[in-house]
C-alpha cells in the first residue's frame, strides 16, 4: 500500500485484496482494489461567494413534459425538491436549472452562462422555478447538451455534476441520438439519474447514470423527491477532486479482462479504457468526496514455471495535470506467484469471492425481472431465488428486502421462492433500479 497527500487535495490510498499463488498453467489473476479517500483540504480554501471563483458547478434538469401534469402533484413536487436542492447549494457554487421537454431551456440563470450561488442567486433560482410548467414531450439528450453547454462556460471549474429527473421514456428522441449525446459529453460532467413514478424505463435511465458516472434510483412517490434532491446535493457538495483515474499498468503478454467498480454499486468499466501509456491504460472513477471504493481487476497472465513470481499489474490512482501529464495520488501492486501448494492455490480471497457474488446477484435480479417481464415464470422464479440465496448468503439485507416484496421465500438458504400473485410495479422497478447496490465483505 503506497500513500501520497497534498495540501489541497484529499488523501488516498490503495489496498489490495488478492490470493496471488496459482497453480501450474494457471493464468487468471483477481484481486479487489479498495481505494479510500480522507481529509480533504479544498474545504478550507473555496473561493468566497462574491469572488465568480467556484470549485463546483451544477445542473439541475427538471423533466416539464406533459406527463408531469398527470397527477399535478408530480410538477409541485419537483418544484420542491429543486428549491430544497438550491437551498443546499454552497455559497460560490456555480449553478443552473433546465427545464426539460422535448426542447432544453435553461430558466436560471437563463442567460447561457452560471449563476454563483449566493443568498440573492439562491432566492432568485427558487422565484424562477414558477416557471416550470408541464408541457411538450421528451428528448433527455437534449437535456444533457443544454447542461454540457453551461458547464463548458465555466471550464475553470473542476468538479461539475448534474442532477436529472424524469417521469418518462425518452420517446421524442432516437436512442442513436441520445448513444451520441452520452459519448458527446462523456467526461465533461458526472450526473445522478432520478425517475419519479413508474413510467420510465429502469435500463433507459442506467445508461445515463452508467455513462456520466453517477447514480440511478426511484422515487415511486413523488413525496419523497425532496428529501433525495437533497441527499444528492449534500452529496455533491462533499466532493473534492474530480476526473481522478484508475490507472493499471501490466506486463507484456498480459490482457486486463475486465475492471469493474464492485462497491457500492456495481459498474463495468471495461469499455471505458484510454490508453496512459505503454501497457497502461485508465478507468475513469469520477469525482471523490471522503469515500471509499472497491474494484474488480481480472488479469490474465502468462503462465510461466512453478516457484516463479511476477509483477500481474500495478494500480495508481492519477489525477491529471493542466500540462497533460499525471499525479499519481495513490499505488498498489497485483502479483502471481506459481506453487504446487494446492491449499494454496485453491485458496478464494475473500473479498473477490463476496463481491463475485454481489455482481451475480445484481445479474440474476435483472435476468429474473426480465424473463417475468416476457412471461417466463419458471426462468424468473430460478432467477429470482438464486437472488435470494446470493442476498442472504452475503448479508446484503437492503436487497433481500426488496426481493420479499416480489417473490415469497420459503427457504432463504436454498433460494427457494414463490412469484407473488400481486406486485406492484414500484416494487418491481424498486428492486431493479437498486439491484447494482452491494454490501461489503463482513469483517
């Protein structure tokens, strides 16, 4: 474990979780990268409110479809929620709200640029949200091109964050176009993803939050949109470094197979590769807060003779420098050792094996709603109870709550489950959307 802390930027570390001996012709190599990140110092050196400097910038969308109007309680309620995520805007936060339809308008400042968040910007942003009223239809790349534009007006902000809410599907919009916004701006700013109701698509919304390295969940009630509106700004305001990357350098001949975030939620970031260097390449991980972080890295290696050890891959967190280079914040160290030791070889790590776990249950939720979906009771009930098994097994209690509410379990420990003949579909939209959401390994 390797430790590196400035002045002006939280302090992280590197821990890695692995059973390094493999036996003979053995190639694959997993180990759990656990990244934290404390005691940030930007806290005490923001800009003041009335110096137009920010470390911050954020954007709040606000679906105005016509939709919103059916209940009206809908619209209210997203009115609320924004004032109450406006209220918890730091002072010198640079900000905006877009109402979303199948156009983008940004309603505050409404001038193409950022407001800096002071009590007479705060109070005037809240007046201005009178203005959004439902109606037209739905076209969310729009949305997120409007937010991109703001942010790029400021681009001597580091940390830009968007927040989006919807109550639909993106249906005045080909999926073609919003596959070109998400690419567009992919990297420019990170956003959370909020469907309000039943009426939007789970899959729609985690491509979104999947792209922009943010967040996705429901709010079936609209009652509750304020309380998360401002979760997720306090959320955001915790932030103290952004566009920080997750670097793994491997040897020649060795192919990284996949590198997943596997804490708290789970998320591929496979595709996501840049290339660093020679054998490098980068994850991006999106902005950090004081937090902590587990990844999956499966490498596989050549294999060589028994009694040989080798360096699998070496893991650096790295921030990037005006001048193009990179800091590196935070390093560990993956290796491979060959033993004919079989109590050695066949050893699991416990973290990779909890969290293997943790992303089949994730796949078995969304395997099993899907085939419901399609008619196929025995195939989501199989699906289903695996679930349940893998919940129960790991003590992931948020999880195997929200799968009561779905299937009846007879016996936790076998999977063994029956459909339930009434569910609603906020419990099944519920259970899906917080389907990526892990526990870590019991200590």
């Amino acid at each position: 474990m390797a430790k590196l802390t400035k002045s002006n930027l939280p302090s992280f570390t590197v821990d890695i979780f692995q059973n390094a001996y493999l036996s003979e012709g053995a190639r694959e190599v997993n180990a759990i990268i656990q990244v934290t990140s404390t005691g940030g110092g930007t806290s005490g050196g923001r800009p003041p409110a009335d110096s137009g400097g920010s470390d911050a910038a954020v954007v709040i969308m606000v679906d105005c479809s016509g939709s919103m109007d059916y209940p009206s309680a809908k619209m209210r309620a997203a009115r609320e929620a924004t004032a109450a995520a406006i209220d918890t805007l730091r002072d010198g936060v640079a900000f905006a709200v877009v109402a979303g339809t199948h156009t983008a308008a940004d309603i505050y400042p409404g001038d193409g640029r950022l407001a800096v968040a002071t009590a007479t910007t705060r109070g005037a942003a809240k007046q201005a949200l009178r203005r959004l009223h439902p109606g037209g239809g739905t076209a969310i790349g729009t949305w997120l091109r409007k937010a991109d534009s703001l942010f790029l007006t400021r681009r001597d902000i580091p940390i830009r964050h968007g927040i989006l809410l919807t109550d639909g599907r993106n249906e005045h919009e080909q999926p073609e176009l919003l596959k070109a916004t998400l690419d567009a701006v992919s990297g420019h700013f990170t956003c959370d993803c909020r469907g309000v109701g039943t009426d939007w698509e789970v899959q729609e919304l985690r491509r979104i939050s999947a792209a922009l390295l943010g967040t996705v969940d429901i709010v079936a009630d609209p009652s509750g949109l304020e309380a998360d509106f401002r979760a997720m700004m306090e959320t955001a305001m915790a932030k103290e470094v952004a566009d920080v990357s997750l670097r793994v350098w491997t040897p020649q001949n060795a192919l990284v197979k996949f590198v997943k975030q596997v804490a708290p939620t789970v998320a591929d970031l496979t595709d996501r590769r840049t290339e660093a260097a020679p054998r490098a390449g980068d994850y991006p991980t999106g902005s950090w807060g004081d937090e902590s972080r587990d990844y999956h890295l499966c490498i596989e290696v050549p294999a060589t003779a028994l009694g040989n050890e080798m360096l699998a891959a070496r893991v650096s967190l790295v921030l990037p420098r005006p001048d193009g280079s990179a800091e590196v914040l935070s390093q560990g160290l993956v290796k491979a050792v060959w033993t004919d030791d079989l109590a050695a070889s066949t050893r699991i790590s416990p973290q990779v094996a909890h969290y293997t776990g943790q992303a089949e249950l994730a796949e078995s939720i969304q395997q099993g709603l899907e085939a419901h979906r399609s008619g196929d009771l025995d195939q989501a009930t199989a699906k289903l109870g695996k679930a349940v098994r893998l919940a129960h097994a790991s003590g992931n209690e948020d999880t195997f709550k929200l799968l009561q509410k779905v299937v009846d379990v007879v016996d936790p420990k076998e999977g063994t489950v029956r459909f339930r003949k009434h569910v609603s579909e906020a419990d099944e939209m519920t259970l899906e959307t917080r389907s990526t959401k892990t526990v870590r390994v019991k200590k």
